[in-house]
C-alpha cells in the first residue's frame, strides 16, 4: 500500500502522521507538498494531516482547500479511494467542499487539548471497517473550531444515510453533553462523504497508536484502511 | 555590496552634533557617563543612529551590564556541556547516541505587562528562534508564569491574555508546551512575568553557529519584512515601570511566518552552504549582526536600503533598531546566495542580501551611498558593567523573627485543607495547560500535570525529562535559599521521573539592580543558585536576566527560575505521581521536621509572608538519589515532589492524578496539625510502592541515609490523611475548580 500524506505550509502532524504510518505500520508513505499537481504514482491513501495550514488566519482550512494538490486529491477521492482528514485535515475536506458542514470555534472559545472518547458509530468507510460495532476508542483532540455545525437537511441526510462515523461520548459510549468538547452538532467527531471513501475526524488517532503515549486506539483506524486494501 | 576596499572609515555624515539632552539619553536608556565612555571609545561623538545602536548593545536586555560580574558565578562546566552560557544563542548537552540538547529560557515580562496575548507570544517566538538558529528542532516548550492576584478584571485579563498568547504561539507552530509552572501574588499585579523555555534535539555535527565569518561572505536578512514595531523593546526592558512606556515598543506575533522560517531554516542548513545563522531578537538587526561578527572576529557592513520594509519612510536608525518578529540574518558563502533564497522561496518566505563580513572589526551602516554609521564591534560587544552597592532589605529583620506561636493551630483541618486545595497556587493547573497542544510531536510520555514533563527521543531507548521551578515567596524570604530551592526542586522534579538532572537553565527575574536592596537580593540568589548547582552538579548552560520588574514604586518578589533537562536512559524504568493500585503502601522519603516558614499555608489561610526557609543541599543530593535508584530498580509505583502545601496536598495530588483515595487516618503528630498536613520543608518525596518491595525500600533509604516515614496505603474513595476525612470526589472537584473558576471571574 502506498500512502500520501500532504504538507501545506503550516501542517505540523505531518511528521507525526508519516511516522506512524511508516514507522509503526511499514506502509510506504510519503510526504506531498501542497504546491504539486499530481500525487505519487499508485497513490493508495491520501491523509490530510492536523495544524494550522496558512496559519489558519482566514477560515480555518480555506487557503489549503484551494491548493494546488487539491485537485488530485479530489481525483482520487472521486475514483473511491481512501482520503482520511484528521483535525485541521478534517477542516480543509469540510472547505474543499468533499465534505458537507463547516467549523464553528469551540463553545468554550478556547483551545482544547485533552483526551476524549468517540464510540464507532458505522463500520461502513475505510476507516472504521475493522472496529467493532459502537466500539469506544480513547483518543486526543487538540483543535480550537472543531464545533460541528450544519443545516437540517443537510443534518438529517448524515444520520439518515449514517454518515456519522464517530460520536463524542463518555468512557462508557453513553451520549452526554459532558462528553462533547467543543459543542458539535449531534456530538459528531467524524463524518463520511456519500461514497463513504471520505472521512473527516477532530481527534487525532496518530497521537493514540502507541501504548507509551497513553492509547493505542488509534491504531484500529490505521488497521481499517490496511484491511480495506488486502494488506 | 557598497563598502569599497579602499574606504577610508569616514562617515559620510560626520558633521558635529550637539551633546544629547538627558531626554534623548534616556530614550536610548544610556547614562551621561556611559555617552562619555562612547564618545572616548569612539574616539568622537557617536551620531543619533550610533547612539541608538550603542543604546541597545548595552542594554541590559543585550549587554548584561548590571548582572555579568554576577552571573560569573554560577558553575557552567560538565563533562557534557558542548555549548556553555554565553557562547551562542543557547546552551548544548551531549546525551548520547550522538545527539544534543539545546536549551534555553527567556523572559517576556515587560511586552507581557502591556499587551499579554502579544507580549508572551512573541516570547515564545522568540525562544523558538534561539533553538533553531543552531539548527536544533524544537521539541517542547515550558512557561513559567506569574500573575497578580485574579479577583480582578485586569489581573484575568493579563492572566487569560499571556496563557492564550503562549497557547496560541505554540500551537500554531506544532511545538508541544509540556510544562512549566504558575504562582499568583499580588507583588506581580502590574508585573507579570512570563518566562518561556525551549528545547531542542539535534544530531551534534549539525550544531550550527551563529557566527558571522569569512570576509565576503554575505547577510542574507529572511522571513517578515521590516516594520517599526518593536523599536526600543530592549531598552524599554531595562528601563522601570512598564505603563509608563508607550504601546509602540511592543511587538505582534506571527506564529505561522516563524512555522515557515524554521522548517526553511532546518532545510537550508542541509545544503551546506550556511556560515553562520542568527535569530533577530532585542534591537533586532543591530545585535544579530555585531553579535555574529563578534564570535566571528571580524566586522559586517549593512546595507539598509536593501532591507524589506513594511512601513514607508523608515530612517536607517528604525531599521536597525526594529525589533519586528521572525527574522533571520544567514550568513551565505559568497556565491551560494541563489541556492539558499531558493530554499527559502519554496517555502514562500522574502529574502534579500543586505550586507556582507568585513575584514574591518567594525559594524559600518550604508543607507545607499551615504555611510551612516560605523562602530567597532568590541566596543558594542563589551558592554561596561556595574557592581552595585548591596544592602540586607530591612524587612528580613521583621519576616526572620516570625514565630509559629503567634498563629493558631488548624481547628477544622478537612474545611483547612478544603480551602487549600481550592486556592489559586495549588488547585489544578489543568484549565491552563489543556490550551496548550501538549501532544503534537507524539513524544510526550508523561503530559503537564506530573512533576516533569518526559519526552521519549524516537530512534533510542532514551527519554528527557524537563521542568522549570522557582518560588518568589522563598527567595523574598531568603534570596540564597530561593535560588538554591529553585535549583533543587526543578531537580527533584526531574529526579522523581527516574532522570537524571544533567544541566540548568535560568531567568533571573528582579528588582531595579541600582536598589541595593534588590541587588543584595540578586546576588544571594545568584549564590544560592550556583551552590546548587555544583552540589548536585547539574551546570547553568543558558539563560537570561530581566531586571526593573517594578511597578509603582513596588518591585516584585525576587524570582529566580530555573529550567531543568534530565536524561533517562531506559524510557521503561520511569516513575508518575499518581497513586497506581489499592493496598500499595505510601511513605514520605526526605527531612524530618516540616516547617511553616514561608508555607503557602500561611499566605493562603492566615495572610502571612515570613519565617526562614531553609534547605540542606546535602541532604537534597541524598534523597534524589535514593528516589532514582528506587524507582531505576523498578521498586516504586509511584513519586512525587512534595512541595507547596506540604504533604496533605502532595498526596492529595497523587491521589487524584491515580484515581483512587488515601487510607492515612493514623498519621499523627507530636507537635501542631498544621505543620504535619501542610508544612513546607525542603528535599522531601512521596512515594507508593507494593507491600512486598517495603523492606526493599526502607533498607535503601537507611543506606542512602534518607529519612522514611510510612505513611499508610493507597485505597478506598476517600482521603483520610490524619485528622482529613473527605471523599476523593468531592476534594477533587475543589481541585479542579478552584482556578478554573478565578480565571473565569467566578471564584
């Protein structure tokens, strides 16, 4: 399998997200800069890695959404293929328009970097496939707009379809305001695109996929998408 | 570039100016002794771009002019130490397996006063700049803070602003804050202090100096364009009273042109073609560049006109002396300028050459074909330093005789204890530190919250420790004590990870040094200090001074911080604070007889600053190795610094960070209640361990000479510690709350 991961000027899980997938997963992956064209040849997985891409200083995401790579990205997307963006990642697939909503700023105004629990509420995307129904993974967040929000229709449409991939929930997986982070919509922490090949998440399963960093939930997710590809 | 080889040395404008008025001297912070001293160096009278450069390069912000002859005394040599103080823009230690450690720390204190969210930021980006000037990735950050009290809306809004300054900086640029430390007391009210550390890792071969060498070779000046912010930040430091000063000096962030900078600046250093790189930081171009021709032995030449520029009309006296924020000076071999701006392109960052060494020891200034200044480089470089009469503050008479009799004992110890746990100085630092991105860079072993932060190093079995300490009540009390307990308990900390403590840096945050008074309180910590640092042998190898932390007439307490790196060699033999099974027994390791003298007890509930503070470095080596080689032999669960608040909170602390509750109900006393549960003494650590490695511990703290008191077992879902009887929820939500609350206004 091979496995991009796409630096815009600012991204800084880049690193991070490449070492888990090369590192601890023996996938060759490689760095993408936001300026090419075109991805590498036989690209399996695209990630749009977390940070603050353009510094974030007009709408979070809205600069990388109009990258140059983008259109490949989109390429791929529409062939089926896997595109996973984490945190800021999630942010720039909700602007390029690959995935419906936007991000509103935390309902606490602040920055949040803490631990968090989401219950796997479909197993029907690449990146899910292999948890167990409404299973709990406990990962970190790290994001100050990760607040959720869209239209009923458009509401309706993801639970209908169940496009939620991954809800904020207790320790438990019980639903619960106290749960929710950052005031999403639904208590969602991740969504999939209609052909469910792309998904956006806050949390941040790269920062979960060893035991020494407190977690290794995060490594399920990475397992989906190896299963997805017969790896 | 403009200079000639047969120039002459005279400037183009060298008609005679007037003397200076004492206004235009204080503008430039400089004496009327010092102006003569230039003028006699100079060998004339230094015109206004001149004295404005001198102004800034003998700042004590640059110069260290009041502090030098002090700061010779702290201990900076080890066998590891590859880059001591002083030598470049931070210390370097060798930790093995070929890497360094690059570290620093810096105050932001006067920016912080006027404007917080941008004065602590630039502060973090400032620090940021000095790690990776020698070429090191930053891999964490630590801010230590002082607020004045958060009962009003201005201390919230200096509070909030400098936590979201320092969260936003951070953040942005993907550099996990892991730690550090906050305090409130009124003495910061109009004075908070933010001091930021830094540190990074780097293969020692790639140590990168910021040396300015090799006549010809050429400044290349990269990142944001020239503004007139910032200018006479550095003096503005050295000079008292923050509101007094005016708002311009003070600069504002941009978080993500420095994320740039420092990935362009890491990518241009591997194409060889680098001589020298240098951060710009206080007075900007001008000490950047005589810094780097100092270390270099020879002389730059600017070239003011080739200098971005954000603002129309900018003198050459303003482009010198802007302190606008993520900068860089590279110095390019002659020749290999295409392939650095082309580094520096991709990365969508300006560059221009704007000057190129000289031969010529001088700093020499062109504004096109005009030459508008021209100073030798020793002369700025070596700035002339002060030693200032010292005198015992009287008050130490007055807070020295302080007796326990006159306070009465606890009479409801748990409400005691309740209230305590809710107090700004020891409730749960949480509600700042989940702002900070305390992840990114997925290193982080042990997170904010424990003692020191842990770090693994990827590649190696290897992890460093990091925590920054000190407390302006102790060294009020007892400046020696202070520095040194500022050395000890940044090393305890390290030392209860299961790391060794290897090396030291500091920020020295004081008075006016013309006070005798403050400049006694300077230099017994100073002392204290280097008597720390040589007893447990852990070497300063950077730091920084900011002094005039006044207001209002008032300084603030004399607050020496200290910045500590440990190295652990086998990241699975280390050690938290929290309390990990039930039946695990607790014991306290460490000095005898707590005392009350400078407790926050005292502060907090009868509104008391005195006694003496004491510490016995001796006894202080002991304990720290007895915990190390406790928890190296895997026998601890877990260990804590036992410091403010004294025990009761120290195991509250380890409980909560456990989750599970303390059965101590017999801990009893001879003497008061108060001194038992929240005495302060030195060199003290709780600890948890197994039933079964109980004998094992108590033999090697009697071989180590350690005092060990059992203290009871880890269990149950309350906290019963003596005389307290409460349920372990209910006393963490105090915890939790307390600063939450007061940061919200809603204490």
């Amino acid at each position: 399998m091979k496995a991009a991961v796409v630096v815009f000027p600012g991204s800084n899980c880049d690193a991070d997200t490449l070492y888990v997938l090369k590192n601890l997963l023996g996938i060759d992956a490689r760095y993408v800069w936001h300026g090419e064209n075109c991805l590498h040849e036989n690209t399996d997985l695209v990630v749009l890695p977390g940070g603050f891409s353009h510094g974030d200083y007009l709408r979070t995401g809205a600069m990388a959404a109009r990258a140059p790579i983008m259109t490949a990205v989109r390429n791929h997307a529409a062939y089926g293929k896997p595109v996973l963006g984490i945190c800021n990642g999630f942010q720039i697939l909700l602007e390029a328009g690959l995935l419906p909503g936007a991000m509103l700023p935390n309902t606490s105004t602040q920055f949040r970097c803490e631990w968090v629990h989401i219950r796997v509420e479909s197993l029907e995307t690449p990146f899910s496939s292999t948890c167990r129904p409404e299973q709990v993974l406990r990962l970190p967040i790290a994001h100050g707009e990760g607040n959720y929000v869209i239209d009923h229709d458009g509401l309706s449409e993801l639970q209908d379809q169940e496009r939620i991939v991954y809800r904020y929930t207790t320790a438990e997986g019980i639903d619960s305001p106290d749960a929710n982070p950052n005031g999403s919509m639904d208590n969602i922490a991740g969504i999939c695109s209609s052909d469910r090949n792309v998904v956006g998440m806050m949390p941040h399963p790269e920062r979960a996929s060893e035991e020494s960093l407190g977690s290794q939930d995060g490594l399920t997710i990475w397992e989906s998408v190896l299963d997805g590809m017969g790896d | 570039m403009g200079i000639s080889p047969g120039w002459d040395g005279r400037l183009t404008n060298n008609s005679e100016h007037s003397l200076p008025t004492d206004a235009e001297l204080r503008e430039v912070a400089l004496t009327r002794d010092e102006y003569k001293r230039a003028t006699d160096l100079l060998g004339r009278q230094p015109n206004q771009i001149e004295l404005g450069i001198i102004g800034g390069m003998w700042s004590e912000h640059c110069g260290y002019k009041h502090s030098r002859p002090l700061l010779k005394r702290l201990p900076g040599d080890g066998d590891q130490v590859l880059i001591g103080a002083g030598e470049e823009n931070a210390g370097a230690v060798d930790i093995g397996d070929g890497l360094a450690i690059v570290m620093k720390i810096e105050s932001h204190n006067h920016p912080s006063a006027v404007e917080p969210f941008q004065g602590a930021a630039t502060g973090v980006g400032g620090i940021l700049r000095d790690i990776f000037t020698m070429g090191a990735r930053p891999i964490a950050l630590l801010d230590s803070l002082r607020f004045g009290p958060l009962d009003d809306q201005r201390g919230r809004y200096l509070a909030n602003g400098i936590v979201g300054g320092v969260a936003w900086y951070g953040n942005c640029m993907g550099i996990p804050t892991v730690g550090g430390e906050v305090s409130i007391n009124k003495c910061y009210r109009g004075n908070p202090l933010v001091n930021a550390m830094c540190v990074g890792i780097i293969e020692h071969e790639k140590l990168t100096s910021a040396t300015a060498k090799g006549s010809g070779n050429q400044l290349i000046l990269v990142g944001a364009d020239t503004g007139r912010d910032g200018i006479h930040g550095a003096t503005f430091a050295s000079v008292d009273d923050p509101e007094a000063s005016h708002r311009g000096v003070v600069q504002v962030g941009n978080p993500f042109m420095e994320k740039l900078l420092l990935e362009a600046c890491l990518e241009a250093l591997q194409t060889n073609t680098v001589v020298g790189l240098q951060d710009l930081g206080a007075t900007g171009l001008t000490s950047s560049s005589v810094e780097s021709a100092g270390r270099g032995g020879g002389g730059v030449a600017i070239q003011v006109d080739k200098i971005a520029r954000r603002a129309d009309g900018m003198s050459p006296y303003e482009l010198m002396l802007s302190e606008s924020q993520e900068r860089m000076l590279v110095v390019a071999k002659r020749g290999d300028v295409s392939k650095l701006q082309s580094v520096f392109s991709r990365w969508g960052l300006h560059s221009d050459v704007i000057g190129e060494v000289i031969s010529t020891p001088n700093l020499e200034v062109l504004d096109g074909d005009i030459h508008v200044a021209s100073i030798p480089i020793d002369m700025l470089v070596n700035a002339p330093t002060y030693s200032f009469p010292v005198e015992r503050p009287r008050y130490l008479d007055e807070t020295s005789s302080f007796s326990k009799d006159l306070i009465p004992d606890v009479v409801d110890p748990t409400a005691t204890f309740l209230k305590m746990l809710a107090s700004p100085n020891i409730a749960s630092r949480q509600p700042i530190y989940q702002q900070y991105d305390h992840m990114v860079g997925t290193n982080t072993i042990i997170a904010p919250g424990g003692d020191a932060a842990l770090l693994r190093v990827k590649g190696t079995e290897k992890a460093i420790a990091v925590a920054t300490d000190g407390n302006g009540r102790t060294t009020f009390l007892e400046p020696f004590v202070g520095g040194a307990s500022a050395v000890a308990e940044a090393a305890r900390n390290i030392s209860c990870t299961g790391a060794v403590p290897i090396a030291l840096t500091n920020c020295l945050n004081f008075g006016s040094p013309e006070q005798p008074t403050a400049y006694y309180q300077l230099s017994q910590a100073i002392d204290g200090m280097a008597a720390a640092s040589t007893a447990l042998g852990t070497p300063v190898i950077s730091g920084n001074v900011s002094l005039y932390n006044e207001s209002d007439g008032e300084s603030i307490w004399p607050t020496p911080i200290v910045g500590a790196l440990g190295i652990l060699n086998n990241l699975e033999k280390r050690c938290q604070i929290g309390f990990a099974c039930s039946g695990d027994e607790i014991a306290v390791l460490g000095a005898g007889t707590p005392e009350l003298d400078g407790s926050e007890y005292l502060s907090v509930i009868h509104d008391v600053v005195a006694g003496i503070p004491k510490l016995v470095l001796s006894d202080e080596l002991a304990l720290q190795r007895l915990v190390r080689e406790l928890i190296s032999a895997q026998l601890l669960a877990s260990a804590h610094d036992c410091a403010d608040g004294g025990l009761a909170i120290a195991l509250a602390e380890s409980a909560f960070a456990g989750g599970v509750g303390v059965r101590a109900e017999s801990l009893h006393t001879k003497h008061r209640i108060d001194e038992m549960l929240f005495g302060e003494s030195q060199s003290r650590i709780v600890v948890s361990y197994s039933s079964g490695a109980g004998p094992a511990v108590a033999a090697a703290a009697a071989t180590a000479g350690v005092p060990f008191f059992q203290l009871g077992n880890v269990g149950g879902d309350r906290l019963l510690i003596g005389p307290i009887d409460v349920a372990l929820t209910d006393a963490e939500s105090d915890w939790t709350n307390g600063l939450r609350l007061a940061l919200a206004g809603n204490a």
